[in-house]
C-alpha cells in the first residue's frame, strides 16, 4: 500500500530549503533561458554548479554565472561528462536553440542523441552517494484531448514525432532510477517572462486574421516559477512526473480577447487551420505538484503581463 505523503510534502515545500555551509554539487545541462537563471540561484545559495553550452563562443560569458562553463554539444564526439560522477543534482535543461525553424532531425540531435549521450555517463558513474536528476520536458506531449481536464496520468500523443522523442528522452532517463539514483520529469507550459513576452507574440495579431485555431486550450508558465519547481524536487529528492503550469486553462482566443480588452486594441480573427499538426489543447492539471507544497508566484501570464505594462509606465 502507498503511503500518502502530501502533508510531509507540504510541509517540507513551505519551509525556507536549507542549504549546506558547504553547498552541493549541481549541474545543469543546457544553460539557456532557464538554465542560466537557475544556475545563477544555485550559485548564489551556495551551490558548486557547472553549466553547459552548445557554442564556444557563450563560454565566457557564462562563466561569471557558474563555477565551471563545460561544452556540450549533442552532435560532438568530444564532449566531456565526467563532471556528472560527482554531482549531487542533475538537470537537464536541452532544447533545440537559434534557429525560428527547427527540423525533426534537430529535435533528434538532442533529445535522441544528446539524452543517449547523457545516460550512458550516468550509468556509468562509478560513486554510490545519491544522484538527483530533474528533466524539463513538456505538455506539448498530451497533444489533443479536446480541452479537457489532463493530468499525468493521462494519455499522451506518441503520433507526432516531436512528441515521440520526447517521450523517448523522459522514458530513457527514468529508466536510470535505482537505490541511489532518483529521477523526475517535470512537463513545463510554454515558458514566458523577462525577455520572452508571449503576450507580445498573441498582441501583434490585433486586429488582423490569423490562420489558426483560436479554440485551442494550450499552457503556460514563468520563467522564475520553472527554477522554483526544480529548485523544490531538488530539495525533496524526489523521483516523479509532475506538471509544471500556471493556472490559466483559457483558449487562445479568450486570453487575447482579455489582452486586448485591457489594452483597448481590436481583437483577433481566429481563421482556424488544417495545417496546424503539433497541437496542445488541454487543460493542463498542476494539482500534484501543488500537493508537494509548489506555490505559483506568478498563477496567470495575463496578470503578469499586465501587472508589468502597468509597473513599467
Ligand atoms: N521554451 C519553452 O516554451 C518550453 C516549453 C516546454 C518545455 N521546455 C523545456 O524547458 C527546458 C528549458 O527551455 P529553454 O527555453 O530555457 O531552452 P533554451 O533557452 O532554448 O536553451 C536550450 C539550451 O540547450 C542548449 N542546446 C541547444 N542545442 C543543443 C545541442 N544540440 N546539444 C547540446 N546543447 C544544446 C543551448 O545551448 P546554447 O547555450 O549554445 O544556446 C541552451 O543552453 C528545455 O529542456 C525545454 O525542452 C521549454
């Protein structure tokens, strides 16, 4: 029979996370919008962290960010991970980056090769002290459950190939669990926040036609609440599938009708389209990672977005 944990969880979630005088060893594989922030906070509450890029040429600027800045890059055979043999927390933070297309093989780059790259060093380590590795992956795999309520357990969609390979990834690395080595996917909205203004995105269609489904219930979630949920199965050592969103569960279409209320600009004409093909439409639960004791510091991205327009007048 499974214990139920939740209140342990809670309680645990509330509390200020202590950190050793001594710090931990954390690693975070890919530091780009997310990874770069968490790594800075790990590095400021006293956390050894090394961090990694894909370009040569990043090297230096994220080293002011990390104790050591190391390369990787899926497509190389010279990459050095041995860095993970003595790491006390993983987090795998890749996605494809730098192009506005990106093709299925590049998806396959990473999340194929690049993960297979990645598990083979962690079974490889040689140390039995307790490893903790946290992939983001995403909502994106639940696809089309016509708006509907989706929880972890619910169905995801193997059909589109993207999703395919990233079920690939979470199912390769969970399968790295043992006694010492605890695993957890957290599936993450589309993420926004300093720098990346979705509502920007959906305000540059006022007033115009847009070929696509206005219907469509996606997810969102901030930037700074991503670190805190990764920050928290860190503290937990936890292994687990948790969603990590905000709580908005609105079409596409309600969210810029409000945004352009508020805004006073025309809305936008949903013209609804065949050729969309990696579709979310969903209503996302974040419910059981709230039962860890996760608290949203940003709980609506139109909120955000708002509260920041108005703060920056
Ligand atoms: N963005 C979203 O809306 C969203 C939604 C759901 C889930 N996620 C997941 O959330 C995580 C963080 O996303 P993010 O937006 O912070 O990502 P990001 O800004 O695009 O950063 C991606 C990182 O991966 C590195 N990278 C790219 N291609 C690589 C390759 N071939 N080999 C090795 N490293 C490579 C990049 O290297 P450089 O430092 O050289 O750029 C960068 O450090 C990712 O795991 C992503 O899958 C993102």
């Amino acid at each position: 029979m499974e214990t139920d944990l939740s209140a342990l969880y809670q309680l645990l979630g509330s509390r200020d996370r202590p950190v050793l005088p001594s710090g931990e060893q954390r690693a975070v594989l890919g530091c780009g919008y997310v990874g770069q922030t968490l790594a800075r906070q790990w590095r400021a509450q006293g956390h050894a962290v090394t961090g990694t890029t894909r370009r040569a040429s990043r090297l230096e600027s994220l080293s002011q960010w990390v104790d050591e800045a190391i390369l990787f890059d899926s497509e190389s055979s010279k990459n050095d991970l041995s860095f993970i043999n003595t790491v006390d927390c993983l987090v795998v933070a890749l996605a494809p980056t730098g192009q506005q297309y990106v093709d299925l093989d590049t998806y396959r780059s990473v999340f194929s090769r690049g993960i297979d790259q990645i598990c083979s060093a962690i079974a490889a380590r040689q140390s039995s002290s307790p490893l903790t590795v946290i992939q983001l992956s995403s909502c994106g795999l639940y696809g089309d459950h016509g708006g509907a309520l989706t929880c972890e357990q619910s169905r995801i969609d193997l059909l589109h190939p993207i999703n395919a390979l990233l079920a690939g990834s979470e199912s390769k690395l969970q399968e790295l669990r043992s006694d010492h080595v605890s695993v957890t996917t957290l599936r993450l909205g589309g993420i926004y926040g300093p720098g990346r203004e979705i509502p920007d995105w959906l305000l540059a269609a006022a007033g115009q036609q847009v070929e696509r489904c206005g219907h469509h219930v996606p997810c969102w979630i901030h930037r700074d609440d991503v670190v805190e949920a990764v920050d928290l199965i860190a503290a937990l050592n936890l292994s687990g599938l948790y969603n990590v969103v905000d709580d908005l569960q609105l079409s596409k279409q309600t969210i810029t009708d409000h945004l352009c209320a508020a805004i006073g600009l025309p809305q936008v004409e949903w013209m609804g389209s065949e050729r969309e093909q990696r579709v979310l439409h969903a209503a996302v639960s974040n419910q059981s990672i709230k039962r860890l004791g996760f608290q949203l510091q940003y709980p609506s991205m139109i909120d955000w977005y708002l509260a920041s327009r108005s703060a920056a007048v």
